[in-house]
C-alpha cells in the first residue's frame, strides 16, 4: 500500500491508530456535529441512522480509513462518492428556516472540523499524549481531507490556535433542537434492539466516554451533568476497552464497523 495522503510517520496515523479510540471520536463527533442546526437539519431529514446505526457508523468509519490509510487514489474516489451524496442533502431547516445543504463549504468545514477535532481529543485522553507542536501538524495534515470534500483552503484550521478561533466563533450560532435531542439521546442511549443488542455494552461504554470528552459547556447546554468521578470512571473502562477488548460483542463491534482490513492496517499503524 503507498502512503497516501499521510504515510507512516504522519501524525495522522498514530492518532487514528486505535480502534477503539476512533470510535469514541467518531461518537464524539456526532454529538458536536448534532448542535450546529444546519447540518442537524441534513441528518434528521436524509439519514437513516436510527433504522440503520451500525451502518451509519460503517460509513464515517470506512472514510476515515481509507482517507487516513488508503492509497491516494482510494482517498480521492472516497471523497469524491462523499461529494456525490452531499449533492442531495438539501432542504430547509426548521429551526432557523435557512436552506442547507450538505456541499455547502460552511457546513462541510463544521462537519471536518467537529470529527477531526474529536479524534485527536480521544487520542490525547485515551491514546497518548501529543505535543503541541504535533496537535498543529496533524490539523495542518488534516486540511486535505477538507479540501479534497470541497472547503476552500482559506477557511480550513491549520493549527490549534485557528481551530479554537473556529469553535469559538460557531458557539453562539449552536443549540439543542428537537432533533439535536433525539440524535444525541440516540448516542448517549443507543436502544436495545436485536441489530445493537450484541454490541450495545460496549457502545453505552464508549458513548459515555465520548460524552466524557465533550466540552463542559456544551455538556451543559445538552443538559448533562458532568462529574469527575463519572469522566475518571469512562478513562479507565476506554483504556479496558481498547487494550484488551474484553467486554463481549467489542471486538465484532469494531471488526463490523472498522472492517477486517482497516482494522487490521489500524493496528499495525498503532504498533508503528
């Protein structure tokens, strides 16, 4: 395999490396993504991820990986697929009664800045530690895979200082809709159906730890009471989690929604 957009020596790589971290980005990721109403409106009116959660996580799941470390050729034909769909998430949003749309650099650079932001927050509580210096190289590296989904590269965070100013200025503009509320109980509380019902310890685990990780403020905007003891607790089982797999159901968790062969690449990333 080339190295595609990153190679081996890529801080990318060692920060996607583990499969059970990347998941408590991804769901990280879906709790932020939730409080921006534009791109909530996309969800709540084109996904199908209450008939389909696994497959929905599958999908970022299968992105990540092939643009982290895939060949370029795969990263561009993924991206391209991803552009394809954005096509058709258009409508009008309840809330604020603005269309959205899925292509739409704005909300594509919100969508990038949320996941990318939430994966390196996992690895740095769960994974590692990472210098300053590299939390800036990775932002720096990530910035192909925003441009690649079409956002200017004028408007992509390049380092942590320009992603906090990002952040900072989309705050006042984030609330919890109606649907914001049922995507994000989704998360916290996925249902015990029989398609999540192998895998549903382990994802109450890595949801809580995901929520653990989420800024305080916006926790308390959602209306969750964060504790010390609570986050303390979500540390050790992540670590449990990812060293060993021992919970049942984790490792065919990640095997459904990684895939045999990003896993696999993940792990040796990791031992890299």
């Amino acid at each position: 395999m080339s190295d595609g957009l990153f190679g081996a020596g890529s801080v990318t790589w060692r920060v996607h490396g583990s499969p059970a971290v990347a998941l408590v980005g991804g769901l990280r990721a879906l709790v932020i993504q939730a409080l921006h109403p534009l791109a909530m409106a996309g969800v709540a009116q084109h996904s199908d991820y209450r008939e389909r959660p696994l497959k929905r996580l599958q999908r970022t799941a299968e992105f990540v990986a092939v643009t982290t470390f895939g060949s370029e050729e795969d990263a561009l034909r993924a991206a391209a697929i991803v552009r394809h769909v954005h096509r058709r998430v258009v409508g009008i949003d309840p809330v604020t009664g603005r269309p959205y749309s899925a292509s739409d650099p704005e909300t594509a650079l919100w969508i990038h800045c949320a996941e990318i932001h939430s994966f390196l927050a996992a690895h740095r509580a769960y994974g590692g530690s990472v210098s300053a210096a590299d939390q800036d190289r990775y932002y720096a590296e990530n910035a192909v895979v925003a441009e690649l989904l079409g956002v200017p590269p004028d408007l992509i965070p390049r380092d942590a200082d320009a992603m906090r100013a990002f952040f900072a200025a989309q705050r006042p503009g984030l609330c919890v809709s109606d649907a914001a509320r049922d995507a994000i109980d989704f998360v916290v509380s996925p249902p015990l159906t029989p398609e999540l019902a192998l895998y549903w310890l382990p994802l109450r685990i890595l949801a809580r730890a995901a929520i653990a990780l989420v800024p305080r403020d916006l926790r308390r905007l959602i209306g969750l009471s964060p504790t010390a003891l609570g986050d303390a607790v979500c540390h050790v089982q992540v670590r449990a989690l990812d060293a060993a797999l021992v919970l049942p159901g984790t490792d065919t968790l990640l095997r459904r929604t990684l895939g045999e062969r990003t896993r696999a690449v993940a792990l040796a990333a990791r031992a890299a």
